[in-house]
C-alpha cells in the first residue's frame, strides 16, 4: 500500500467520507469497514471498507486498494466488484456491530460502550484494530460519563468473538493445508460447519479445494453457496474442472449459475462442455502457455514461474501464431522447460520450437490421450483442431483423474497422514 495513509484512523469518524478514484473522480462514500475477530483478544485484522456507490449499492472496496486516508478523502485504486457486499461467515461489520456495545475494562472491572474504534497499519501491511475509544457511565447529574481511548487487549466483551472462538480457532488450523488435505478435513465436518469454512474461504482458495473434492461432496457443496458466490468461485477454477462440475450439478442449475458467470470464464466453461466428459476436449484447459515465435527464453520462463500455474501446464510451453489466446492461431509446436533452462535468456523460442510435437483431436478418447503421453514421456499434449488451431492443453493430472476409479480420493482420504479434530 502506498501513498498518504494516516498512522491512525478512527472508524466511526471515517464513515461518510468521499471516495475517490486515481483520477480524482468520485466512486462513493464509505458506509462501514469489514473486520475478521481473532482469538485470545488479539485485535481484529481490517479485510476492507464498505463503499455506497450510486443507486445505493454498498460493495466491498478491500483495504488492500486503498491508497490514501487524508484530507477528509479515501483514494482507491484497481478494478471494482460492483456485487452487492453481504457478509459472510467470519466477517464483522465494525460499525453495524461492534459501535454502541456495551463491554468491560478489564483493569476495573467496570461496564464501558464503545464509541469509536481505531485502526492502524503494522509493519507487515494488514490493518488491525487496536484502539477501543470508550464512554464511562455517567454519575450524579451527568448524562455521559469520561471518554478515553484504550487498547484493544484493555477490554472484554465483544459477544460475537466469543461465541465465535472455535470457530476461529478452526479456520486457523486449517489455514495452512494443502488444498488436496482441506478438501479431506471439509468432507469429514458436519454440514452446517462445511457450509461455515467454505463461507469464509476466499474464491480462489475454494476454487483449489472443490477441484480436490470428490463428486458428491462438491455437488452439495456448491449447491449450499448463494448463486453469484458459487459463479464467482467457478470463475476461479480451471475450465475443464468448472465444466466438470457444472456437468454434475444439472442443466437448470448450470445455466443459471453460467448466466452469474463473467462472460470470458464462461464462454471458456461452455466451450469444455459441448465436448464429450471423457474425450480429449472434455478433460483438456483452454489456458496452456501460449506463446508466439518472437518471444524469448526471458518471457517463457517468467511465464512458467508463475505460481498458479501447475507443474504439468509448466512443463512445456505452446507456440502459436497469433492469436494467442485459445483457440488459437496455427499451431506451430513447443518448448519444454528443460530446453528453456539450457538456452540463454535472448534466444528467441522461434528458434528452438519443437515442430515435431504433434497434438491430438478434440474428439480423441481417453485411451488415445493416456496412450499418447505414455509413448511419448509428456506431461502435458496439445489438443488441436483440424485447421490447426491449439484449443487448449492436456496435463497428466487430469488423464489420471478420469483414468482412476470414483472413489479414489476417498481411498487416499483414508491413507491419509492429516488428523482433524474440531475444537
């Protein structure tokens, strides 16, 4: 975060103020700010602001995009979600609950109300709420008792962190699984509590896990999230798999979810399904590396160090004529990284393409596809259309995933090392 940001901001005192964009024109006003409360009286960490837009919609603006709190101004930068904000498991409105509660000075044992609480930037970037601005009870005559501000860990109270400790305490256990492990501890929870952790996820992070749920389990998972929460955590999975899933959760309920979708993922997604589940259309991606001929070994190595790309999509880069973005132009063949990691950084990948490298059609079968990586030790193949044109990309993973039997995640579910217990 950059630019002039106060060290402290009072909350109650920030709502009503202008929101601006870079530009400088208006974007809305600040409504409330969103919080998640922790455990053990560790102030809460500040996840964004709530910003009315014009037609009175209020939408979620996270804290990361803001770069200024000054003079009686909030400059925001980046792209909006115009959604209406709702609040979700785990998530506190720090005006809508926690102003005007009544709690406890823990020094005196005596009854305080809340009338401002203050947030402020720590050296790791996040915002927490570690300023309490507090009313006494009044005495004798006098309507309104002392003011003060205090610590966060000098008071006691806030009913909402409380009854939420185990809670808090779960997700925080779970923080740090390996998608394909948290997807075995959601599909072992009660519903109500699956329904909870789920809530609390962020899209992207959900995305990883239903990828990583067995059939059944991920059908009534998604089933649970209200529509435009479930289309935005499609929009984050991988084309084949949201195919996958949309497959199974039937056609009413399909449609109205790919109608919720943003219309780049699902004309991806819909593209997957009017292919056969278990043919090479079906199972591939439609977002390989796709390159043109005068980029260099620079470019394809930047491109495979990208963390959200898996290890199989990494292995090989795909070269295209323009344009590049699936289908494509003529398919003109790859590089894999081996050959990148051996070739200096100025090469150009035109020069060291592999013309060879033959695709397969998008009808191919599941036994041509296994077949094909299996003779040629690949793990990942183009799918190709009969003008040439790469559709999209194979990986083992997914040949694996159609190759072994349903229950196969329950199976290595029960040989699992990861223990849960809800606390």
């Amino acid at each position: 975060m950059s630019g002039n940001l106060l060290n402290r901001v009072f909350l109650a005192r920030l709502a009503g103020t202008a929101v601006f964009d870079p530009n400088g024109d208006p974007v809305g006003k600040v409504r409330d700010a969103v919080a998640t409360l922790r455990t053990n009286n560790l102030p809460p960490r500040v996840l964004g602001l709530v910003v009315e837009v014009p037609l009175r919609r209020r939408i979620f603006v996270p804290i990361t995009r803001v770069t200024s709190i000054d003079n009686g101004a909030v400059i925001i930068t980046g792209l909006l979600n115009m959604r209406r904000y709702e609040t979700r498991s785990g998530e506190t409105l720090v005006l809508g609950d926690m102003l005007d509660r009544s709690i406890t000075l823990i020094a005196a044992n005596e009854p305080v109300v809340v009338e401002d609480l203050g947030m402020e930037q720590n050296r790791t970037g996040d915002w927490l709420i570690n300023r309490v601005h507090i009313m006494r009870a009044g005495r004798g005559l006098r309507r309104k008792g002392a003011t003060s501000t205090v610590a966060w860990e000098e008071v006691i109270g806030f009913a909402h962190a409380e009854q939420n400790q185990g809670f808090a305490n779960l997700l925080s256990t779970l923080a740090n699984l390996r998608a394909a492990d948290l997807a075995a501890v959601l599909q072992d929870l009660p519903a109500k509590r699956r329904v909870e952790v789920a809530g609390a996820l962020d899209d992207e992070r959900l995305a990883d896990v239903l990828e990583e749920m067995d059939e059944s389990n991920r059908v009534a998972l998604i089933a649970e999230l209200e529509g435009e929460r479930a289309a935005d955590v499609l929009g984050e999975m991988d084309p084949d798999d949201a195919a996958d899933l949309l497959r199974e959760i039937g056609q009413e309920r399909a449609q109205a979810l790919i109608e919720l979708m943003e219309p780049g993922d699902a004309e991806d997604v819909l593209r997957l399904m009017n292919y056969e589940e278990y043919s090479a259309g079906g199972m591939m991606t439609t977002e390989p590396i796709v390159m043109s001929a005068d980029y260099s070994v620079a470019d394809a190595l930047a491109a495979v160090r990208q963390k959200e790309i898996s290890p199989a999509l990494a292995s090989q880069v795909y070269i295209a004529r323009q344009p590049l973005e699936t289908p494509t132009g003529r398919f003109i063949g790859t590089v894999h990284y081996q050959r990148l990691l051996r070739e200096p950084p100025s090469t150009l990948l035109g020069s060291i393409v592999d013309t060879d490298s033959k695709g397969v059609s998008p009808e191919a079968s599941l036994n041509e596809v296994s077949s094909h990586l299996a003779s040629y030790n690949m793990l990942s193949l183009p799918v190709v259309d009969a003008n040439a044109r790469l559709l999209g990309a194979i990986t083992v993973d997914d040949v694996l995933d159609h190759l072994l039997p349903e229950n196969w995640r329950h199976n290595h579910r029960e040989k699992s090392p990861v223990t849960y217990k809800e606390v």
